[in-house]
C-alpha cells in the first residue's frame, strides 16, 4: 500500500459536510466511492485534514489515502475529475511517506469568512448577505484580542470530543475587498467545532456597536459559550488554506 496526498477543494453548498454520516450525502463519501470504483470496489477509505460544517466550503483540502497500486498521479487525478460532480475539484495527487497524516501533520489552518452588503446572486451560496453598517476598525481591535496562545472554550461548540480548547491564533484581521464586500481571515495551528462562525458573530457584534472591542478578551476569559454572539451563517466560511 502507497500512501498519497490528495489535493482538492469543494463547494459545500450540497453537502452535509465533509465527514461521511448515515443518511446524509458528505464530501467524503463521494470521494471515497469514486476512489473504490476506480479499483474495482475493492474499499478505499480517505482521511481529511479536517471537518467542515454543512454548507461550508474548501477552497484548499488535503486528504490521504493509502491505495493498492502504484498509480499515475496525474491519471489519477484526471479520472478523479472526471467522475466527481462539479462541485469537487482534484488539483493534485501526491505521494508521501506511509506515516504522513493529513489531519495530525497540518501545522496551520487558515479560514476565511465572506460578508456581502449588496444582494447578489452570484454570492448567495458564498457569502454572508448582510444589510447592517459595520466599523471594521473596531472589529479589528477586537480581532486582535484572538492572537496568541489560549483558551477559545467560549467560541466553541459545546460538548465536543476535543482534549483540549487551547489553540494558537497567528492571523485574526478583516479585509475590505471593495465597497460591498468584505472578509474576515484567521489562521490558526488547530480550530474547535464552530470556532470561527461564532467568533465573526461577536466580531459582527462589536461593529454593529452591540459590545466593545475589549469585550472580545473577557469573553474569552469567561471560558462560557454563552458569554460571545450566535453564530453567522455557514456559507460564508471557506477553508482557505492548509499547511504542512
């Protein structure tokens, strides 16, 4: 068995998220029938470097795979292209060493969310449609309370299987990409379930003056999901960029 790297990305807009459940179409269970059909059904299973939520997007996804035979990467990743729907794409399929784990090897994760002030059709799967003025310097200020090494208990979901909330955030900023639309990047070496929905809800929060920028470090002192905002809308998010 040869272990590969498989490069890809999604439009979650028809799926329940990536991970493969009873019942529910994900990303991960339509990659894994086209990988077993190309090896006459004999069972390919596939690890990703992470979960997204349903309706989140990937513009960049690593998953590995251990397949039976040497194969043509690029072959591969044609036949790959050529039988999933249009919604998944395959950039690249890598060979790596046989212990190279695209989930517990990623040292950093970047995420971003999109927000849209102008009703467009184009971006209803894409976007977060929102009709609210918003200061973006003070929530930058309160974005820069993210950075660093800590406890994000009260940005996540609560009753998860995690061993611990700590991460450590290096980029947490917003970008104004034109008078319409704007998006709100954050990296990170490891994110918790629903982390950065809820936390561009309290960003959101605190420029549509509802709360003050510092608030942004007592909530996450509190370490109580209660004390920040809801969370946004799921198809606004793309995983933007994973590194190794």
């Amino acid at each position: 068995m040869q272990r590969y790297f498989i490069e890809l990305s999604y439009n979650g807009t028809d799926f329940f998220g990536w991970q493969k459940q009873p019942n529910q179409i994900s990303v991960q269970e339509v990659i894994e029938d086209v990988l077993t059909k190309l090896h006459s059904n004999k069972i390919i299973k596939v690890m990703g470097c992470g979960r997204t939520d349903s309706g989140v997007h990937a513009k960049h996804f690593i998953l590995h795979t251990d397949l039976p035979d040497i194969i043509d990467e690029k072959e591969l990743s044609r036949k790959m292209n050529m039988m999933l729907p249009n919604s998944i794409a395959i950039f690249r399929v890598l060979k790596v060493d046989n212990d190279t784990h695209a989930r517990f090897n990623a040292k950093s994760r970047t995420y971003r969310y999109f927000i849209n002030s102008s009703k467009n059709p184009f971006l209803t799967d894409q976007s977060w449609y929102l009709l609210k003025e918003l200061d973006l310097d003070k929530m930058n200020e309160g974005a820069e309370y993210l950075l660093g090494e800590q406890d994000f208990t009260s940005l996540s979901k609560v009753n998860t299987d995690t061993f611990t909330n700590i991460c450590s955030v290096t980029t947490a900023k917003w970008v104004r990409v034109s008078e319409s639309e704007i998006y709100f990047e954050i990296a990170a070496n490891r994110f918790l379930r629903n982390m950065v929905r809820a936390t561009v809800g309290t960003l959101v929060d605190i420029g549509m003056g509802k709360m003050k920028p510092v608030e942004m470090k007592h909530i996450l002192a509190k370490k109580n999901r209660q004390a920040a905002s809801m969370s946004v809308p799921a198809q606004g998010l793309f995983l933007w960029k994973v590194e190794y």
